[in-house]
C-alpha cells in the first residue's frame, strides 16, 4: 500500500488576547480547516490559546544558520543605536 | 593554523557544553542526528502504545467522573506521541516511515506497556508508578541539548503531572476502602514495582550509549541514578498508602541517604525487550490494525482536499 502522508503544518498560538502568535509546533492534517481542528486538540487542551494560526510547512522560507555570523554583523558595531550609548548628566531627570 | 581550527564537530560540541540549544536547520553530527531520531520516536511509539492498557478501561472505570478522567489522560498520550513525532520530523525522519518502524517490529517502545492491565487497581499503578518513573525520565530533558526536543518535553511534562496524581489518587481511595480494595492495591503495586524499576532502562555498566549521549546531553542522568532516584521518591508514598514494596532486600541506609534495593531481573526485562513478554503481540497488533482501519479516512480525506482545492481553482 502506497499512501501519501498528509501534508505538514506548523501552528502558531495566541494564547490571550493583546499577545502574538507563538510557534507551538507542527502537526498533520489534509487540509487547513483539518489543521486547525487538529491544532485545538492537539496543542490547547488546557485552554492554552484564543486563537490559532496554522501554515503548511513548505511555504515557510527560513534564513540559513550557517550565515547567521555574516547576515548579522551589520547590527554588531553600532552600539549608538542603544540608549546606554549616550552620556546623560546626572542633573538631567526624566531622559 | 591547523591546530587553531576546531572542527565542524568540535564547534559542535563546544556548543552544546556552552548549553547553546541546536535547532533543526544547524550542523549535526550524523550520529546525534540518528540517535535523536531513534530516542524521540521511541518515545513517541511508548505514548501511543502506552493509550492500549489504560484505552482497555475506559468502559470498566467505576464511575463517569474515573471514566472521564481516564478519557483525558489517554487523549493527553495520543497528544504528547503527536508532540514527539513532530520534534522527530524536524530532524529529517518521516511520520509514515516512522509508524511503519512501529509496526514491522524494527523500532521498540517502552517495555512496560507490554504488561496486562488486569484490575482498576492497575489504573492506579500507571499513573502513581508509570507515570511517576515517566516524570523523572522526563523533566531532565527539558533541557536537552536539541531545542524541538526539549520544547516538547516541557509540554509533556505540564500534562504529566495531572496524570501520576490521579493514578496516586486511585491508589489512595482504594488503600482507604474495604479490605478487598486494600488488597486489590496492594496486589498491583506487587506486579507493577519491578517492571516499573526496568523503565530506567539496564544498569549502567550494561548501557554503553550512556556516556556519549551525556556528553551530547541528551540524556541528563544515567539508568541507575534515576532507578535510585525513583525508589527513594516512590517508598515513602508507598508507606503512606499503607502498602509494602515486593522487595525484601529494600533497606534505608543511612550513609548514602537512600534506600538499598534488590537486584533488577534482567532476564525478564532482556526476553520483554525481544518481544516475548505477556502482550507484546496483542498490542502491535491493536496499533497495526487501528491504523490500517483507519487507511480509508486518510485517503479519504486527502482526496476530498484535493477536490476542493481544484473546485476553488476553478471558481477563482
């Protein structure tokens, strides 16, 4: 017996109302409406989430780890985008 | 300029001693990726698996509110098999291929779940004894070294907790009823005890993966650590419901700060291992034929998706 396995989804949860969706895993299911249902079951049994997400697995393009030293460096020298980068006399209050 | 240079595998596993966690798109070591693969959908299979004893009691539990409890542990199995499976596929194993390990006998799950559950009292050694060995097995790898892996544990072992305390609970109104029900308790906790020492997996000198898979962290304690663990945990629970440990070598020693216990029979753990145990046969067979029952809602399924997504081309 030759069967194809349901496609993957990943699903994202927002637990309460005012926070984001947050990966949670993947699951799955022939269809979205099914990867939902699943999704419930699966991952908010304990009323974990107000809301759900889900994305079949192969249309999330991810950036590669390996490049992670060279994609990130541009931010890695500029420290004057942070507050504690600038002096502030001890006189000046509210800042 | 060589000697300078770590190695990809070095790199690796100076990262993993820095306790950074490894995520499914780095570099891995064939031999890490292979043993997660084998440990993790293990796992998985012991929680589907594990559904067969307790799945035999829904119908007997011996009120609606046991029943709907029972009904909740076993739905939270299949939930934290499904967990597992979809850590396991971050590593490039499939779900079919997986399963299909499961059912030709390749890949092994929990020898525990190869034993009958013969009364209610049964229910309660589970949860109180299977669970509460699960749980210390468990909450180590939390912090495993593989991030989808250590995700799912945490998941595990929130729910967890809820099913040891309703197996304590079973065990406790039984000890606190008729003289029957006493020795209902008391007789499961004689046959469950010794197979739920072998959980722990052979004793350390016989396990020669432990050291490299410590060294990779994923595994956080040895077999033996954690035997000892859970007997110093369980023995006092054990006094307080009134019942006696099967063991007559069981003795507190004062030096160690930890109870002395008889040896294991790894006998009888190797011949369950191989497939010889009292139900190893009936539950492959109960997992090949739910799965193959249910070929047709699968295919079903994915061909009335299909229909859809055509009849939706077309309309669009």
């Amino acid at each position: 017996m030759t069967q194809k396995e349901w496609p993957l989804w990943e699903v994202f949860i927002r637990s309460k109302q005012g926070l984001d969706h947050k990966h949670v895993g993947s699951l799955h299911a022939a269809d979205a409406e099914m990867a939902i249902q699943n999704a419930r079951d699966v991952y908010t049994r304990r009323l974990e989430g107000v809301s759900i997400w889900v994305v079949e697995s192969t249309n999330v393009h991810a950036s590669n780890p390996d490049d992670a030293a060279a994609f990130y460096e541009p931010a890695n020298d500029k420290i004057y985008r942070h507050p504690t980068f600038y002096q502030v006399p001890d006189s000046i209050k509210h800042m | 300029m060589e000697t300078l240079e770590l190695t990809q595998e070095e790199q690796f596993q100076a990262r993993i001693d820095a306790d950074v966690r490894i995520e499914p798109k780095d570099w891995m070591p064939d031999a890490y990726r292979k043993t997660l693969i084998r440990q993790i959908s293990q796992h998985a299979h012991s929680e589907l698996v594990g559904m067969l004893p307790e799945g035999n009691w829904i119908t007997r539990a011996p009120s609606l509110k046991r029943k709907s409890i029972l009904l909740a542990k076993v739905q939270d199995e299949a939930g934290h098999g499904l967990y597992l499976y979809s850590a396991a596929e971050t590593l490039g194993a499939s779900r079919d291929q997986m399963l299909a390990d499961l059912h030709s006998g390749k890949a092994k799950y929990s020898s525990i779940f190869n034993y009958p559950t013969l009364s209610w009292a049964d229910m309660g050694c589970v949860g109180w004894l299977v669970d509460g060995a699960a749980i210390l097995n468990q909450v180590p790898l939390c912090r495993t070294s593989y991030g989808p892996y250590a995700r799912a544990m945490v998941r595990v072992c929130k729910e967890e907790s809820f099913h040891q305390r309703q197996g304590f609970e079973i065990m406790q109104t039984l000890c606190e009823g008729s003289p029957e029900q006493k020795a209902m308790a008391q007789e499961g906790l004689n046959r469950w005890w010794w197979p739920t020492l072998m959980m722990f997996g052979p004793a350390d000198a016989d396990s020669p993966n432990t050291a490299q898979s410590m060294n990779w962290r994923i595994k956080r304690f040895t077999n033996d650590e954690l035997r000892q663990k859970f007997v110093d945990m369980m023995v006092p629970q054990a006094e307080f419901l009134g019942l006696t440990v099967p063991d007559p070598n069981l003795k507190w020693n004062e030096a160690k700060q930890g109870y002395d216990f008889g040896d294991v029979d790894w006998e009888e753990f190797w011949n369950v291992v191989k497939g010889n145990g009292m139900c190893n046969k009936e539950r492959l067979q109960a997992r090949v034929q739910a799965h193959e029952e249910g070929a047709w809602v699968r295919e079903a399924a994915l061909a009335h998706a299909e229909k859809r997504k055509q009849r939706e081309a077309v309309a669009a």
